[in-house]
C-alpha cells in the first residue's frame, strides 16, 4: 500500500499542481469562460450606441440607467415581462394541480384499464409541439384563442413528466400512512391536501421550477400564436428591440439590458431552488 | 415498492381526477397529432382555403428534394456536434464538482446556472458579441494573422457558431444530471477499480464513464432531441437558416414552409417525419432506462 501511495504522490508531483489545486483551477476556469458572455452582456448594457461601436472599449459605460429604462418602458419589455410572468405562472399552477390530482387517481384508486390510461398519458412523450404545430394553429384560431393568454398556457398545463415524476413519489409514501388515513375517513381531497401535499413539497418545487423555466423560455409557440404584439413575450420581446436604431447604429446597449432581464427571472428561480430542482432530477434519472 | 395502495374504492372519482389531465392531452396533443397525419395527405392552397387529397405526394416531394435532403443532414450533423461537445465538456466540469474538497454548492450554482438561460437569450447575447464588424469576441479571434471571422457569409463558420450557442446553453442540464450519476456510483465500487498511479482524467475515462453509461445514454437521447427541437430560436434570430442553407435545421424548415408559404401540408409531411425521429429516439431511451433500473437494483 505504502508503495502505491508514493507512486500517486510522485505521479502528480511531475505534473507540477497538487490534485486538489488542479480541480479548483479548472472548475474556475470552466466558470469564467462559460459564465463570459453574460459578464460582456452585462457589461456593454451600460454602454451607449457610440461606445458599442468603439469595438475594444471594454469599460462600463454609465448609461445603464437610460439603457434599461428605454428597453422597459420606450420598447415596452415591462409589458413583456408580465405577460410572460403571468403565463408561467399559470402553467406551473395549472400544471401541478392537474398533475398531482392525475397520480392521486393513478396510485391511490383502482379502476378498469388503469395501465392503459397511463401509458396514454406517458406516450404524449412523442408528441413535442413541432409534431404537431399546423393543427395546433388551426385550432387555436378555431377557438378563438389566437393572441390570448389561452393559447400560450392551455396546450401546456398537462404533463406526462410531471405525472410520472408525483406517482413515483406518491408510491414512495409509507402505506402505513394510507392505512391510517382510510382508518380515519379521511376523503381524497382532505388526504392530497394534508397529507400528499406536505411530503411532497421538495418535489413540487423541483416540478416547479423545471416547468417554470421551461414556460419561460418558450420562444416558437408564441412567435406563431401570437401575433399582436401587446400580446407578446419577452423571449419574442427582446427580438423586437433589434428594430432599435439611432442613425442607422443598432442600439445594441439597449438590446444587452432587454437580454439580461429577459435571463434575470429564471435565473433568480434557478438559484433560489436549486436544490429541489437537483433532487427532481436525481429521481427523473431512476 | 409499494403498488395498488388503494386508499379509496369510488372509481367515479378517479375519473373525476384524471379528466382534465386527459381532456388538456386529447385536445391539445393526440387531436393535433392525429391532424398532423391526416393533413400530410393533403396540398393546401390559398392559404389553407382550398384543400385536395394528394396521397403520399408530399413525403414524395420531401424524398425527392435537395433542399430537405439538405435540412436533414445538416441536422443531424448538428445534433452530433451538439450531443459530442456539450457532455465532453459537462462531463469533465461534472467530475470537477464531483471531486472539489471545498465550496461545492458555490461552484455547483456557478456551473449549472445556464440550465436557466433562454435559448433566445443565449442567441441575441452571441448574435452581438461573435458579430462580424462589431463583436468583441470576433475582434480578438481576428488579431489572429488570416482569420477572417465573417460568419453571415460563411456556411460552415455559422454552422459552428450557432453549435457553440447550443453547445453553451445545453451545459447546465447535463451537469445537473452527470454530477447526480457520478454520486450515485457506489464509493467502493470506484475504489476497488482504482487504478494505481493514473491521472485523474484516465480515472474519469476508464472507471466512471463505464459506470455512469446509463445516464450518458439518457443524455445522448434528450441532447439530440434539444439539438433537433429546442435550437429554433438560434436558427431564427442568427442565421435565418442561412447561408445557402448551412443551418437550415429541419425545425427551421418546418416554420417556414407552415408560417411563411403557407405549405400546411408539406409541412406537416415534415413533423411526420419529425414524429418518426422522435419516437426512435424514445424508444431507444425507454430501453436505456430500462437497463438502468436494472443497473440500480
């Protein structure tokens, strides 16, 4: 053993970094270069068109005040912003809820062809919007839904994924619980809501923030749907400030700040439930 | 595991509670895609007013064309590059985190974050600094002598660029799910296989790459499907498409053949074949996940 340990010690010696020093160095430098583009962004947000075009001018420009407020409020990308707020937001509810009251019926109730019904829902799996786009479209403009709230959260608030990911965890529940629950007269909605709900709030929050995001960066379905711009979102809003122009120059100063907001919100529910969202994923992978 | 508890007997409320999930799936899933078959039959004129049956005739037309031939292969030269480049690289920060001594969670936030990052974000923000005239990136890879970075008129230059967007925006999700696999491999199986006196990347290759195969292939599956659906915002806001076609990605295609000429039919020719790419796909993680429950029990 002594032998082999040396061996080690002398083989990274020759390589001139401690191991340890070694990781950290690279994680470092992975972080900087993948987190670079979004430094520059943030940084040529405070520039104005002339310095933008001064190409090598890499110093913070003092015009963010003005750069941001004109995204927010000249190009209307506050209006954006809420709009897309507002149909996350009803996604991850309208999601959830339908999702949870699905694995209630799937794990806690026995009926006829139950497997059936859920291999129905797991194979909308192969169903991603582009399969099915044409009709889609129609269908939103036969119901009268085009430029609505409708028709950017309808098509999304049910989920094979998030059926799946609450019945895997409803049948990791002790029985016992169940039992008692039956013993007690506890009816199904009393038992999802205080019961399955509370042991399940790191996974909800982990469904929620994935579908979040997903609502969020939604870019083609509302380019088609929606056609009225007041209507738009803000992954389709930030493309409209490339039509910012002051004397033939792109305001590109201007079109960095609507990018950086259009990532701030995401990112904030990223960071802040990191960790349900890792735990999710730990259980999508089994 | 626990299955069929059966904690409630009334059959009628079950369906109570599955009816709005399946009334969302009928409506807005299984219709639209059996409609998607059915119009693919059809040619449509005057902007969908006038409709004729025409058999096969449009998957004739797509069978024949060089430019979806075209569309088809830079796809899926695409999917290649963007599965290839973005686990080589998540793979090697994933052991990183994996193998850091201290600030794990710092490090973990700092790596994962573009799991957030808007795909059309990601274009705009590289759209501006890879521009030709006034990138600064394009500006510093130019003071390299002969290198001339003008990607809106080079094919294979945009190709790459909008590779590397896809590239970096994909990096957050496979970390998330390599690092989970990394800590799933049991401690004593690393160890019993440790090699003596290896480099720490050889360690990675020929002990944990093995082990971790099942999430890999998982991954391959979800990337080429990212690298096929989720990459229209690159496509539409960098290249249109452009040049000559070097990034005419099938999603791409399909927009503009449905939205733009108004070809409904031909382009829903295009999602059954989208259809078809899609369910080869799952069908091949199915069975990979399959092997994986093996693995964990």
């Amino acid at each position: 053993m002594a032998v082999e340990d040396s061996s080690i010690t002398s083989e990274s010696a020759t390589v001139g970094l401690p191991d340890t020093l070694w990781v950290h160095l690279s994680l470092v430098v992975s972080i900087v270069l993948m987190g670079a583009p979004l430094l520059l962004a943030l940084l040529m947000s405070t520039q104005s068109t002339a310095q933008i075009y001064d190409v090598t001018n890499l110093a913070p420009g003092g015009h963010a005040l003005e750069n941001y407020q004109s995204a927010l409020f000249e190009y209307d990308l506050a209006r954006y912003i809420v709009n897309s707020f507002v149909m996350s937001i009803i996604v991850v509810v309208g999601k959830v809820s339908l999702s949870l009251l699905a694995a209630l019926a799937i794990v806690y109730y026995d009926f006829p062809y139950k497997d059936a019904i859920f291999a129905f829902v797991l194979l909308t799996l192969l169903l991603p919007v582009p399969v099915r786009i044409v009709p889609l479209f129609e269908l939103m403009a036969d119901l009268g839904w085009a430029n609505s709230m409708l028709a950017i959260t309808g098509p999304y608030i049910a989920s094979a994924t998030a059926v799946f990911l609450f019945r895997q965890h409803f049948l990791s529940i002790p029985s016992s619980l169940v039992e008692t629950a039956r013993l007690d007269g506890v009816g199904p909605i009393e038992f999802l809501v205080d019961v399955l709900v509370p042991m399940s709030r790191g996974m909800i929050a982990g469904v929620s923030v994935i579908t979040f995001v997903y609502a969020w960066n939604q870019y083609l379905w509302p380019l088609i749907v929606v056609s009225d711009q007041q209507k738009q979102v803000v992954q389709v809003g930030i493309s409209y400030l490339q039509s910012a122009s002051q004397a033939g120059q792109t305001q590109w100063g201007l079109i960095m700040a609507g990018s950086i907001l259009a990532l701030s919100v995401p990112l904030v529910v990223l960071v802040a439930l990191h960790r349900p969202l890792l735990e999710t994923f730990a259980l999508q992978q089994k | 595991m626990v299955r069929d508890i059966r904690a409630f007997d009334d059959s009628r409320a079950a369906a109570v509670f599955l009816a709005p999930t399946l009334a969302v799936l009928v409506l807005f899933l299984y219709y639209p895609s059996f409609e998607t078959f059915r119009l693919s039959l059809y040619e449509t004129l005057l902007l969908g007013q006038q409709t004729t049956f025409v058999g096969l005739d449009n998957f004739v037309t797509l069978a024949t064309s060089p430019e979806y031939h075209n569309s088809l292969f830079v796809s899926f030269a695409f999917a290649a590059v963007v599965v290839v480049g973005s686990l080589t690289i998540a793979l090697f920060v994933a052991y990183q985190l994996y193998r850091v001594d201290k600030w794990r969670s710092i490090y973990l936030v700092a790596a994962i974050w573009p799991y957030a990052l808007p795909p059309a974000v990601a274009a705009t923000v590289l759209l501006f600094l890879l521009h030709p005239n006034l990138g600064v990136i394009t500006h510093y890879i130019e003071m390299i002598p002969g290198v001339e970075f003008d990607w809106f008129t080079n094919g294979p230059l945009a190709f790459g660029v909008l590779a590397v967007v896809a590239i970096w925006k994909q990096l957050g999700y496979n970390i998330v799910f390599l690092l989970a696999a990394l800590h799933n491999v049991p401690e004593s199986l690393a160890e019993t296989s440790r090699l003596d006196g290896v480099g720490s990347l050889t360690m990675l290759r020929e002990v944990y790459v093995p082990l971790i195969s099942p999430t890999l292939g998982f991954l391959v599956v979800m990337d080429t499907i990212y690298a096929f659906f989720a990459t229209f915002p690159l496509v539409d806001l960098m290249t249109s498409g452009g040049p000559n076609g070097a990034t005419n990605l099938l999603i791409f295609k399909l927009y503009r053949d449905a939205f733009e000429f108004n070809s409904l039919g031909l382009a829903s020719a295009e999602s059954i074949v989208l259809f078809g790419i899609v369910s080869i796909l799952m069908l091949a993680q199915l069975k990979l996940t399959g092997e994986y429950a093996h693995y964990g029990a």
